[in-house]
C-alpha cells in the first residue's frame, strides 16, 4: 500500500508506537494536511439503522430517513446515496444483509422471556491466545461441514445439523454486520482490502471471552446464511483481519463533527490511520459525509510527529492516570507522550513530598 504522503509529512518507523507520522518541515497552524475518502469497511450500531444514511451517515436529530430497504434494515437520506451504496456493495450486499436481518427478527420473536435473575455475576477475562486458537479450530471443523452442507448435492446428516446448530446460536448483531462489511470490502475492493492488510494488527483483539465466541458464531452464522457467491470470501482470515485491523485503527461515526457527541457506529479508513496518539495533539480531525480531513491545530516544527488524540477531548478533562488507564484498555498501550510523561513526574513528585 503506498502510505499517505504530502510535501508536509512523511511516514516512518518509530521506536515504540509502530509507524508514525512526522513534519517535514515547518508546518503553520490550520494547514490542511490530509483528506481521506477511503472508507474501507464499519457499521452503523443497529439501534440507529433507520435513523443514519447508510452511506453518507447523515443524521436528522432522530427522523427516520425516507429511502429504506426492510428486508435488510438498511436506510438512506436519498436515493442518490443509496444509488452510491448500490454501486459499493451491489444486489449481493443487499441479500447479505437481509439474510442476517430475518435471522435476526427470527431469534427475537422466539426468545423466551427470562424468568428471576441470576445472583451469580461472571468476572469478564482476557482469552489467552490458546484459547483463541482452540476456539477457531473448533470453529473450521464446523464450518467445514456447513460449506459441504450448501455445496454438495446430496449433504449428509452431520452437514445438515451443523447447519441446524450455528442457527440456533444467537446471533450478535454488531459482529456479524462488521464481518459482512469486511467480507464485501475484500471481494468488491480487493486494492482497498490491501490497503487494510497493511495496517498494524492487534495481537489479541478480543477483550473478553464472550467476544471471541460471538466472533466465531458469526463466522459459523454467515456460512449457513450468505449467497453462495461470498463464502470464498467468508474466512478465517479475513474476519480476523477486519476485527484486528480495526482494533487500532477504526474512527467513530457521530453524530455531529464534535467529538464529544454520541457514536452512531464506527469504520476503518486506512490512508486515516497512521496517526499516533498524544494527549497534547497538534492534529485536529473532521468529517463530512464519508470523508476525514486533518489539519493542524497549532505550528508543528519540522521533524515533529503528528498526533491526534484518540481520547475524543476527554484529555483535556481528566489526569494523567485516567488517561492512561483508559488508553489501556482502549488500544492497550501505555501513554508515554510528553503531557503524560509531565503529568506523572508531578505526581510522582507529590507522593515523594506526602511520604
């Protein structure tokens, strides 16, 4: 993939944050840096799927938009767009989503009402990689099976009830669209798809054992479920590759360009995502319609790197070890940038006083 590149900046390696962007000269405050339209793959959250514009995520204070297709829940501000999402997914994309959509209303309709409650509360855990790999071979013996049950002519009675069992597994809604979304992305756009690959990958995207098994019952759900054109396309590997891609590199779709509004959904814009993190960010970020743009909020010197904030403002609002708690468990990496590590000497400063 040939990296974002300008007059102003060039990307490069960094000791400890990966691939980083970095001035290559003086850089004046408002400068326009970067505009990216390549929207790889994301989802709009279903509790909003008739209130969003499917493709430009144009929102009007809670309306439901006027163009819709209801088999696959999907809306749109105008049939320009959806003429637009048409053209980027096709009939196929349609289909893929209106088969989900009806297991969907399915499952809901036939779900038992819950009766007391359970005084036993899980502690939700990390999986260990071994656990995620047993988990994914356990998942490809059964999907195997399900393949052999739609290909074959004449499938036998463990490939019909492999079927039977990933339907009756429920169904997580905003895993199997965000693997529907990447599954389009690397059959409709495979040089985008390649643009993704070149991301960095989360070693371990799952933060709790039940998102690793709603990721494998997606993966299992899409095989009995998709047009028989996509299951090529329905991998191991490219789920896995949009789930850990996206781990640190997504961008949240809001309401408004403010960043402090509420998050309709979330995609990957990979030519977006060579930004590093600072709690003191020289970047500032928006988005209109399916595009980013990125300018400097103050001057940046040459051979300075250039940061956004993956906080969204909050840096601005709480100390160092909230921050650094939060992008912890958000992106799993410790903040080293220069407010945090002046922040901490101060506090450190001020334990050694009290002692």
């Amino acid at each position: 993939m040939p990296w974002p590149s300008s007059s102003l900046f060039t990307v490069r390696e960094t000791a400890t944050s990966g691939r980083g962007v970095f001035a290559t000269q003086l850089i004046p405050t408002g400068a326009h840096l970067l505009t990216c339209p390549d929207l790889a793959y994301g989802i709009v959250f279903r509790e909003y799927r008739r209130e969003v514009c499917n493709w430009c995520f144009a929102y009007e204070q809670g309306d439901i938009l006027p163009v819709r297709e209801n088999r696959a829940a999907l809306v749109w501000c105008s049939e320009e767009c959806k003429e637009e999402w048409m053209r980027e997914h096709g009939q196929e994309g349609v289909e893929a989503y209106a088969v989900v959509e009806e297991l969907a209303r399915k499952q809901a309709k036939s779900e038992p009402v819950a009766s007391g409650s359970s005084t036993t509360v899980d502690v939700p855990r990390e999986p260990s990689l071994e656990e995620v790999e047993q988990a994914w071979i356990k998942a490809e013996t059964q999907a195997e099976l399900i393949v052999d049950a739609r290909t074959l002519p004449r499938p036998s009675k463990p490939q019909r009830k492999a079927i039977v069992l990933a339907l009756e597994t429920k169904l997580d809604s905003m895993t199997i669209n965000h693997a529907i979304s990447g599954i389009l992305a690397s059959k409709n756009h495979p040089s985008t798809w390649s643009s993704v690959e070149e991301l960095y990958a989360s070693p371990q995207p799952y933060n709790t054992l039940d998102q690793l098994n709603a990721h494998t019952a997606s993966y299992l759900h899409l095989l009995a479920l998709l047009p028989l054109s996509l299951l090529p396309h329905c991998t191991r590997e490219i789920l896995n590759t949009a789930l850990n891609r996206d781990a640190h590199n997504s961008f949240g779709i809001r309401s408004l360009d403010d960043d402090a509004s509420e998050m309709f959904g979330y995609g990957t814009w990979p030519s977006a995502s060579y930004w590093n993190h600072s709690c003191r960010p020289n970047i500032t970020k928006s988005r209109k319609g399916r595009k980013w743009t990125f300018s400097t909020s103050r001057e940046v010197k040459e051979g300075e790197e250039l940061c956004i904030t993956y906080l969204g403002g909050e840096e601005e609002e709480v100390g160092v070890e909230k921050r650094r708690e939060m992008l912890e468990k958000a992106w799993k990496f410790v903040c080293g940038c220069e407010k945090c590590t002046e922040e901490a000497g101060q506090v450190d400063d001020a334990k050694r006083r009290l002692e």
